[in-house]
C-alpha cells in the first residue's frame, strides 16, 4: 500500500454511519501532518470525508474531479475523524494546494 501523505485522497472504509456521519466505502481527504504518517500499520490517520452531496457551504469546501473524485464533490469539515490506517483503501488522487487550503481553514 501507498503511503498516505497529507492532501492525499483516499478511499476509506468509514463502516456504518450513525445520524449525521458519513458512512461506508467513500473519499476521504488526508489531514494529518506528513510528520505523523510513520508507516505504523495501527496508526491513525485524521480524515475529511468527501460527498458526491454537492451542497456547498463554507464547511463543505468542493472538490473537482481532476482530484481523484468521480463527481462534482464536496469534502465534509464537521467530519472529519481519525480512522486507523488499515481502512485505508486505495489511494484516489491528491488534492490542489488551493482546495486543500479551503479544507483547512473550514476543518
């Protein structure tokens, strides 16, 4: 497996979504500083999950598809979680410095 770096975009396995939270196999933005991904099979990694959901708001910054989506996408601030390496699934793409920047300020 790729190592994940930071402005990366995965596919992660989110599993079961309870109210509110985005769910299953979905994109999901690395935000976790480079200096924390060691290469630690059990280690977290901070992610921002990404919707095909395109209500864009200033929480939910967009992502295009030549960043490795499929769709027109929006990545989901209010959650953003830490996920244990191995649901990381494949890597998918990276993101612009400028959609990455829209990311942080909003997460």
């Amino acid at each position: 497996m790729a190592e994940p770096r930071r402005g990366d975009l995965w596919l992660v396995s989110l599993g079961a979504a309870r109210a509110g939270e985005p769910g299953k196999h979905r994109p999901a933005v690395v935000v976790s500083v480079d200096e924390l991904l060691t290469g630690i099979d059990d280690e977290l990694v901070v992610v921002v999950p990404v919707s095909s959901s395109r209500s864009r708001t200033p929480l939910r910054p967009p992502v295009a598809p030549s960043e490795g989506v499929a769709a027109d996408s929006v990545a989901v601030c209010r959650g953003v979680r830490a996920v244990a390496r191995a649901r990381l699934v494949e890597r998918l793409g990276a993101l612009k410095p400028a959609t990455m920047r829209a990311i942080t300020r909003s997460a």
